[in-house]
C-alpha cells in the first residue's frame, strides 16, 4: 500500500472477495441450463405475453434471424434487469409489480498502476466509492460512477465527465499523476436497484425484491439484485413460485459447480500441470491460458489435438480455431466480438486487422454452414 498511496494515507482495512467475469458468468449458466434440459435463445426478445385460460402466451422476436414465434408457459419470470419495470409495463401488462431506479456505472481500464491481483477501494468525498482492480496482464480498472439515469438504454462507453471524475478521484489518492493516464477501453452498465424511497442512488438498497403477481397464470418479476447472490436469488424465485410447481424439487445450487468447474477435487495448479502433460505437444502456456478459460471443459475445447498445427488457423493472441468453433457450438458465438469480449478477453490481444479477419472468417463459415 505504502508504495502507490500518497504518504498521508496510513491507515486501510483489508477483506477478501471474489471476482468474475460477468460475460462468462452468464454464458457457463446458460450452458448449465442447457445441459440440464433448458432451451436457451440468445438474442431473442419476448415482446409480448397475454393470459389466455390456465397459461401465458408469449411471443418471441430472434433478432439475428429476424424471425417471429409463439410459445406457452405456465409462469414467467422476468428477470430483465434494468428494463424489467419497463417489460413488467408494456409486454407482461403488469404495471403494479414495482418500481426500479436506475443508477449509471462506468469503468476505465488504464496502463496498470500497481503490482498484485488485489484491489483497492477508495472513499470519495461526494461519499461514493471508487475502486482500482487489477485487470489482465498489464491494466488497471478504475470504477465505477454512480450517476441517476431515467432510460436503460445508454452509450455502452464511459463519458469524457465520467472519465475524467474517475482519473481525478484515483489521482487525490496515488502518487502516480493518473489525471492523464492513457484510457485503453471503458465500458458502461446500468445497475436495476429497486426503489425503497432513498433519494441518495449509492444509499438504495443493493439487495433484490421479487414479487409475484399471481392473479391468473403466475408472473414473477426480479426487482434489483447482484452478481454475488444470484444463485441465492434464483432459488428464492423458485421458493415463490413453489405453490404452482410443486414438482420442481429442493434447492441444489450450493454444492453445483458451473460447467467446468469441477476439476476432480485437484487444485487448479495441479489440475493444469496434468493437463499440460496430458497435451504435452500443445505449448504449456496456452493450455494454461485455455484452463483458465474453460477449466475441465478443457477436452471438449481440444479435443483430438496433440500438436499445434491440430488447433486450426491461428488468429492471433491464444486465439485458435479449435477453440472458436467451441464456442461457437457451445457458447452461442456468432460474431466475432462474442468471442473477442465476452466468452474471452482476446480483443485485447488481437490487432485491429486480426480482429477484422476474425470477423469475416466467422462470417463466411457460418454462410456456408461450416461453423
Ligand atoms: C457498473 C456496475 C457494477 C456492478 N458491480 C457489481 C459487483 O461488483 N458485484 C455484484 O454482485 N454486482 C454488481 N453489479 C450488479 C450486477 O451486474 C447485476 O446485478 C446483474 O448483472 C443483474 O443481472 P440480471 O440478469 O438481473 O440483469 P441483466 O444482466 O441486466 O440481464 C437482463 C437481460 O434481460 C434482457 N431483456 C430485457 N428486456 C427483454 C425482453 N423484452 N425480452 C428478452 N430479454 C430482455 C436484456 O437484454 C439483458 O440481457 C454491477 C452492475 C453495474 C452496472
């Protein structure tokens, strides 16, 4: 701490957390669920959904294939997050179901400021908090702004006043001047909190609020939330709609891993040194890297592979055909930037011209049905 904070800050408080990536966070339990009997459809908009006797009548829009289609369901759950009061209003017609407020976050990534994975969480004097996270080899993330919006649908990049509030409060608190540390990517998100009545945002309550609306076929709305108690949220929704499925069983997520994740009771060291003898003729840092990735899916990744040329074309960074066809079958990639930014973080690896060509690969093979 001494080295990176300005020499009047003496005293800190230290405490443990996790961190995930919320992009592969959401891919792995869509695949858990598919693996489980669901059906996924990504980039598919539920427009619509009327009672009709004992039952929902949904109509879904798949964007991608600009096609139309109807499905029944006995309940709905929506979980649309920040337009979950706007879905309860105009799609499911159930205005009553709660209010949310919707706070803007941004982040910055910047070259990295400090040596280590652990974070720091700094007190502003506006009282919000901003905290610097070490991010991939090399970066620094400062986050994040708490700035009250009115629509969910924002510019997904953080704003020139955003920046600049982040860079400024990092910089009262580091030696390094960081008022003009180079930004090398932001991004923006809106945070749903459900609205108790406080009119400070970084007051309102980060827990979640479900609320069932049960006049005929059931409806339960998500109201707020956070990554860290999702499963916990999962199964408190299903505990609400117990009564009208009194077949689904107990709650079983505490004990289940994410696709992947059980890697035989072995330390994920030990788990990658046997995987990197078990593909002794792929580099030894790549399949690290893969572990990291995809940790015991790791044989569906690469299969037959036992030397590098078994891995296909090669588009730069760790990024190998093997592995995008993967993630095209089983992690609904379609365009590049699925597999640059959100299954993986290669787009930063990759130069722009990789990118490009990375694109246009993807693109033709799924014209020709070869993806
Ligand atoms: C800047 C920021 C920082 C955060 N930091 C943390 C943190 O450190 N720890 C933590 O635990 N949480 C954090 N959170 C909160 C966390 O990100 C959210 O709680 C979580 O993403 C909510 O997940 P969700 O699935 O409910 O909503 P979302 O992830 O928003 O998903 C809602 C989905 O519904 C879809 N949708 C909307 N309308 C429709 C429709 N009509 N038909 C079909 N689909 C629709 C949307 O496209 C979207 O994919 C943070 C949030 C932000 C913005």
């Amino acid at each position: 701490m001494a080295g990176l904070l300005q020499s009047q800050f003496t005293r800190g408080f230290e405490y443990a957390d996790a961190s995930a990536d919320d992009a592969r966070l959401v891919a792995l339990n869509a695949l858990g669920a598919a693996d489980k009997g669901a059906t996924i459809l990504t980039r598919t908009a539920c427009t619509a959904a009327h009672r009709q006797g004992d039952h929902w009548h949904v109509e879904l829009f798949d964007q991608g294939a600009h096609a139309a289609r109807n499905v029944s369901a006995r309940a709905i759950i929506n979980a649309a997050g920040p337009w979950a009061e706007l879905v309860a209003r105009d799609v499911t017609h159930t205005p009553t179901a709660g209010r949310l407020r919707l706070v803007r976050g941004s982040h910055i990534v910047v070259p990295r400021l400090y040596e280590g994975d652990h974070a720091y969480l700094l007190q502003n004097e506006d009282k919000r908090i901003v905290f610097l996270l070490s991010y991939l080899p090399g970066c620094t993330v400062i986050g994040t702004t708490d700035q009250a919006i009115d629509s969910p649908d924002i510019e997904r990049t953080a704003s020139t006043t955003e920046i600049d509030y982040l860079r400024d409060v990092a910089g009262r608190y580091l030696k390094a001047d960081v008022r003009y540390a180079p930004v090398l990517d932001s991004w923006a998100g809106v945070r749903a909190l459900y609205d108790d009545g406080e009119s400070d945002p970084s007051a309102i309550t980060r827990g979640y609020r479900l609320i069932l609306e049960a006049s005929g076929p059931p409806i339960l709305s998500v109201f707020g939330g956070k990554i860290t108690t999702y499963r916990k949220l999962a199964e408190d929704a299903l505990q609400h709609l117990a009564k009208h499925f009194p077949h689904a069983g107990s709650a079983w997520t505490a004990t289940e891993p994410l696709p992947g994740g059980n890697l035989g009771g072995r330390r994920l060291d030990a788990f990658i040194a046997a995987t990197q003898r078990k593909y002794a003729g792929l580099d030894s840092r790549l399949v690290a890297t893969l572990v990291l990735r995809h940790g015991a899916n790791i044989d569906l990744v690469l299969r037959s592979a036992r030397s590098m040329s078994d891995l296909g074309e090669h588009f730069g960074g760790t990024l190998f055909e093997t592995e995008v066809r993967y993630l095209q079958n089983r992690g609904w990639a379609v365009h590049a930037d699925d597999i640059l930014w959100r299954r993986t973080k290669e787009g930063y690896a990759l130069s722009t011209a990789e990118r490009q060509h990375l694109s246009e690969w993807m693109a033709s093979h799924i014209a020709a049905g070869t993806l």
